[in-house]
C-alpha cells in the first residue's frame, strides 16, 4: 500500500468507517470492479455514501456502472434542486487529502 493510499485510508476510517474493509481491498488489489466503482463514487461525494448512492452526476464515465443505480427494478428518484446543488459543490471543491 502506498503513502497517499495510507493516508485515504485513515480519512475514510475517520469519516466512514464501515467502508474501511472496501478501501483496503481496493488497495491492496482483492476488490472487484464493482466494489472499486463503489469505492470511487463514495470518495468523488466526499465520502458520503448518501450522496453517492442518489448522484446526479450522469456525465461521469463510471456512473452507468455504479452498485446503486438501479433498485428494485426502477430508476432511483430524482434528487431535490437543494441536493443537486450540494452535490455540485462537493464535485467542485473535493476537500480530499493527497
């Protein structure tokens, strides 16, 4: 593992540590390419799996593929204006530590 992938680790098992156990096999390369594009929507929103789970943001090259865009057979509600915006604004100023 690497310094930087040390470092995000300690900011996800201090934000969210329920998803410690995803972050360290995407690190350590035992993480399938589902739990890696979910691993990497949670991190763009700020590790805020809220957020990445109702994202907006369908110009992302990984967004087709991610674990929550369909449930139950259904596309997912939309999000609010005040949602949208939000996202936008963590999309835009990502406070993350390299």
């Amino acid at each position: 593992m690497t310094d930087g992938q040390k470092r995000r680790l300690e900011y996800v098992r201090e934000r969210v540590p329920l998803r410690v156990a995803l972050y360290e096999r995407c690190f350590t390369g035992k993480a399938s390419l589902a739990a890696r594009i979910k691993a990497m929507c949670i991190d763009c929103m700020g590790v805020n799996l809220k957020l990445a789970k109702s994202c907006p943001t369908d110009w992302c090259p990984l967004w087709g593929g991610r674990p929550s865009t369909w449930v139950g057979g259904r596309k997912k509600k939309a999000m609010s204006a005040a949602q949208v915006a939000n996202t936008e604004s963590l999309s835009r100023n990502r406070a993350i530590p390299r």
